[in-house]
C-alpha cells in the first residue's frame, strides 16, 4: 500500500477548515502534519489571508501544536508584493492598504509601503485588515484615480470569524472599484496563479500536493497550477458539493479529513457515485 503522501515531495495546505477553524485546530491536523515531516516530506502552508504575517501565522500554528516557520508560511501578500515587481520597480513607493502583512511583504520585496496619496505612491496594492476604516480606503480611491496600478492580494468575497462569515477582501476592494470604476490590474491569490508560483519557488516542489476545502479557490487554484490536489471535507465544502464538482474545480482526490494523507489515495471519480461513506 502506498500512502497519498508518500508520492508527493511537498504538501502545501490551506489553512481555514483544513488546519484550524476559528480558534482550534482540526482534529488530526497536529499529529498528521508530524507525521509528513518525520517521513522527510515538505509542509506549506498557503493563505490568501493578507492580513497576519507569516511570523504572527507561524507563531499561531505553533501554539496549536503544529511547529512551524515563518519560512513554511507563504501569504497572499508574498505572492501579491511579488506580482508588484510586473508593474513598478522596487524602490517604489507603494500604497498599504490592509493589515501589518500587506506592508511587511512590501519591504521584504523592496518597495516602500506608504498610506496616504499625499505621499504619492506609484501603485496600490490591497489586502485583508479587520481594522481597516474608510479613510484607508479613501486613500485608494484617490490614488487610483491617478491611474496606477491596482493589485489585490485576493478577492475572497467573505472572511470566517467565530461569529460568522464577515466581509472578506474581495468585498472591500468591490467597494473601491465601485466608487473609481476601476477593477484591480491582477490578483495574487487563490485561485490565481501567482501564490501558488511563489509557493512551489519557495519550496521547490516537483510533485506537489494541494489540500484544501474549498473547491472554488484550493482546488481550482492547485489544479490550474498543474498540481494534483486533496478535498478535505472538514471546511465548507460537503460530500455533495463535491460530487457536484466541474471542470478544473475537481479535485483528484477526497478524504474526510487530513488523515487521507496517510493512507491509500481515494480518487475523486471513485467517491461520486457516494460509495465511499
Ligand atoms: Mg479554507
């Protein structure tokens, strides 16, 4: 028998229903995550979440019992700071809006995050913030009004809390496209290309695997990116929007939760005649 595991030299995992929902990890995560790094295969962790840098991410999985690196760790931010280099050179003054990830992905590429138009930045790149107010977006809207470019770390249209679904980034850069008439000139995150380049660069994957659970975002996003990808269904995706899947948003396998990993692979065509329980 040969695990799923055993013909992938690195798992990359979403993080929101598949490691931790709200403030616990997943059941099985800790001991699974263990077990791939005791058999010498590669974990990253994927996160269109633009907001947390990946030191405050690691530290977060840390204290749920998953040690891992700021090095393991790669943010929408990452991917959407390096995306930047495609429009302006580094050195550029670029507009922060969103949490402390978006500008610390900013200097770590070599631009320079400013937050006000007054300081007149060359371009505009937009992420996730749970404190961010309408003055910051106030301050895109008269930035883009100048015409420069536009980048979204993703456009995810909710963000779950322990309370419920809250608006997510995609939601609030809807708000400044609708007031400049504007759409963001490119996207970093799930399911676009770009965190997954930044990902597989990091990591140096050959054969990577993508587990995730959402099929919209992991799975569409790890499929396009020519990987081969995990349906856990300990997220929001249900057996029966699986078996509902189309085109490139099916996953190649399906497991209930991360223990699939360890296990014979179940392949997807296998699971939609609902004969696995
Ligand atoms: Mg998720």
């Amino acid at each position: 028998m040969t695990a799923l595991c055993d013909d992938h030299d690195v798992v990359f995992f979403d993080l929101d229903g598949v490691i931790y929902i709200g403030r616990n990890a997943v059941q099985h995560a800790a001991e699974v995550v263990s077990e791939l790094k005791a058999r010498g295969i590669g974990c990253c962790f994927v996160t269109n979440n633009a907001a947390r840098t990946p030191i405050e991410v690691a530290q977060h999985l840390t204290d749920l019992g998953i040690p891992t690196l700021d090095s393991e760790v790669v943010t929408g931010s990452q991917a959407g700071a390096s995306l930047m280099r495609d429009f302006v050179a580094p050195g550029s003054k670029v507009l922060a809006v969103g949490g402390p990830g978006v500008a610390a992905a900013l200097i770590e590429r070599g631009f320079v995050p400013v937050f006000s138009n007054d300081d007149e930045p060359q371009a505009v790149m937009q992420g996730f913030g749970p404190q961010l107010s309408w003055s910051d977006l106030a301050e895109a809207c008269y930035a883009l009004r100048r015409g420069i470019p536009w980048i979204a770390t993703n456009m995810d249209s909710t963000f779950p809390t322990g309370r419920g679904l809250a608006p997510g980034n995609g939601s609030l850069v809807m708000a400044v496209a609708h007031a400049t008439g504007r759409q963001p000139d490119a996207v970093a995150g799930k399911p676009e290309k770009s965190l997954f380049d930044e990902a597989v660069a990091r990591t140096k994957a050959v054969r990577g695997l993508m587990v995730g659970d959402r099929l919209d975002t992991d799975i569409a996003g790890g499929n396009r990116a020519g990987m081969q990808t995990l349906l856990v269904l300990t997220g929001v995706c249900t057996r029966g929007d699986s078996a509902a899947a189309k085109g490139d948003e099916i996953p190649t396998y399906v497991g209930e939760d991360l223990r699939s990993l360890l296990v014979e692979p179940v392949l997807w065509s296998d699971t939609i005649g609902g004969i696995h329980a």
